[in-house]
C-alpha cells in the first residue's frame, strides 16, 4: 500500500531491531502487517501493524474501546489465573503514551503483541470446533458481564439497529434509483411482511427489559485464535466493533453463519439450510460460559436472534442492490440480490425450526 514500515514501527515503544514485514491475514477493512523484530541471539520476535482504516473508524473513539476493553480483560484474565498477554490483545503505546500512531499525512497506525502457537478456522468443519468457538464467545461475554457497557462510543452508528435497517429499505424501494425493485419484487414481499421483527430486540434494550452490553459485532469463526492441539479458544481477536448491545447481536450472528450449511453466496437454494446440530453445539458451548450472567429474557430469545440477524443481513443485501451495490462488494449485477434470496431462505427455515431450537436452549440450561 506504499506505507514504509520500518518507519512506522519507529514511533512505536517496542524493544529490538527491526527486521522487515509481510502482509498478513484476510482482512478487508485495515491493511495487516506481521512485523518481524531481532533480540540479540534469541528467535524473531512478531507483532501486528495495521493500518487503521479511518474512512469507517474515527481513530480516537475506535482505540477507546478498545484499550478500556482490554485492559478490563487483562484484569480480568489474571484473576482467572490466565495469562493477560495471550488471552486478551495487547496494544503497544507510541513512544509518546499513545495508543496510536498519525502520519503527517492522516494515516493511523496501531500496533498489538503477536499471540504465537494459535490457529484459526475460516469455517466450522465440525460440531467441536463450533461448541469451542460457542464457549470462547460465552466466555468473553461472561468476562466482560460487569463491564459499563456505556462507556463505549458507538463506533458505527446503528450498526445493528434492525429498525433502522427496514426504515433504509423502505426508501430504496420507494426511490428505486436503479430501476431493480421490479427484478426483487419477491425478496421486497418477504421482507415487508416481517417488519415486525425489526424492533424486537431493539425496543427490550431501551426499556431495561435486557441489558446493555459490550458486544464483538464481528462474531466470525476467524475472530477467534484457537488453540492447535486442544481446539479451545485462546483470545478473541478483531475488536475494532466493541461497542454497547445485546449479546443477542453476538449469539444470532454466531448462528447466522455457523449453522448454515451453505456459504452466503451460494445460488442453489436447496443447499441453504439451518443445521439443528451446529446450532446446538454452538448454543452448548455459549451457555456453558453464561449460565450464570445471562438473564431470562435473554435466554428466551436467543432461537429468535438468530432470525433478526439473517433478516438484517438480508434486507442490507436488498438494500444495497436497490441503491446500485454501493456497500457490499460485488463480481456481477446481481450477487447482493442473491445473497439476500440466499439469507431469507435461511431465515424461512429457521422460522420452521425454531420451536425446536427453544427446547434446545431450554434443555441446555436445564
């Protein structure tokens, strides 16, 4: 990306020499770095550079959540007899104290200790690698459960505010900028009869009927290192969107890709299903964490979060193809008008198995 590195890394309160760089990761929001440091005769020493993408994050509100988060982490973690510098992230300061670094030219750099002997999964290829990434999730809700979640800045506005989300549906339609709503008028008939569901969660948080949250906003497999030989989770990874929510957002997003069986851009609807057995291995090993903090309402609608968060994505699909793919990244004219058929698929069977899904929790909390 034309950035030098090794000049970065300068301004930055880390011992030894520097050695060079590599990109490193799959990430599309922030450019990645491994950088390698020497030690006199020891082995290389890692960390991770990114380049902190500030056309979606303001920098200052963005490392706010972050280091308060983290260090509450590391508090925590030691308490648990864990180790605070491979459990939780850990930012190294500026020379100067801070959490960051800004170039002359407006570019924002951060850098964080490299958790070594970890690995990750892009995809759930088992009912144990879900149940883990299920306990690691829970886990860091349970951590985090005393934590004032009004601290946070709400770093993208109304990221999972499902009101909101139909309201920019509805004016897409009504604009029709592109002239597509005609090729959607199926997808725009079965988000419009479910408008009901937008406010659900929503309405419960601003009455104090479930609490507020710090939320990962980001609940992929991959946000989580995990250990090679135990398969446990080690550190959760990615908090560039801790912000305040319900731990509903985590646990439905968990669910809206973990337990379908087919990739959100797959077009044979007959592969699109919600797989009873990935639910309920992730639901184990979430449960088995928050048992103890997770309130009743929450827990009655946690089978119904799995369906807002498919809605939500579904109708931004919808959204966004109706405004001309503005957002989403897109190979042809209608990929985000097919994923979005693809996730209300999903969340039509998870409309039909969700009584089943209420046993399950119910089951599992005993």
């Amino acid at each position: 990306m034309g950035y030098d590195i090794s000049e970065i890394v300068k301004h930055f309160d880390i011992d030894g020499e520097y050695i060079y760089s590599e990109s490193y990761g799959c990430g599309h929001i922030n450019d990645t770095y491994a950088v390698y440091f020497k030690r006199n005769d020891k082995p290389p020493v890692r960390y991770i550079v990114q380049r902190i993408n500030t056309e979606i994050f303001n920098e200052e509100k963005l490392m706010h959540n972050i280091v308060l988060v983290t260090d509450f982490l590391k508090e925590r973690i030691a308490a648990e007899g864990g180790d605070p510098f491979k459990n939780t992230l850990t930012i190294l300061k500026t020379k100067d104290g801070k959490s960051f670094y800004k170039t002359s030219e407006g570019s924002c750099f951060r850098v964080y200790l490299f958790i070594e002997d970890t690995v990750t999964y892009q995809s759930a290829s088992t009912k144990v690698v879900l149940e883990n990434a299920g306990k690691a999730f829970g886990h860091f809700q349970k951590q985090l459960a005393d934590f004032d979640a009004s601290k946070l800045y709400e770093v993208i506005k109304d990221f999972h505010n499902t009101k909101k989300r139909f309201e920019d549906l509805l004016k897409s339609i009504e604009k029709d900028s592109e002239n597509r709503a005609k090729s959607a008028q199926k997808e725009i008939e079965f988000a419009l009869k479910r408008e009901n569901y937008c406010d659900e969660i929503i309405s419960k948080l601003g009455s104090n009927d479930i609490p507020l949250r710090v939320t990962h906003n980001d609940t992929k497999l991959n946000n989580i290192l995990m250990d090679p030989i135990t398969g446990e989770g080690i550190c959760i990874i990615d908090l560039d969107t801790v912000m305040p929510g319900s731990l509903l957002y985590d646990f439905g997003d968990s669910n809206r890709f973990g337990a379908n069986t087919a990739l959100e851009d797959e077009t044979d609807l007959s592969k699109v299903s919600f797989s009873i057995d990935m639910f309920t291995a992730y639901t184990k090993g979430f449960l088995s964490e928050v048992s103890d903090t997770i309130t009743e309402c929450e827990a009655s609608l946690l089978p119904f979060s799995c369906i807002l968060m498919t809605f939500e994505v579904g109708i931004r699909f919808l959204t966004d193809y109706l405004e001309g793919d503005t957002y989403f990244k897109v190979t042809h004219p209608l990929h985000n008008l097919e994923r979005a058929k693809n996730q209300f698929k999903l969340v039509e069977d998870i409309e039909f198995k969700l009584d089943e899904m209420k046993n399950i929790v119910s089951n599992l909390r005993g």
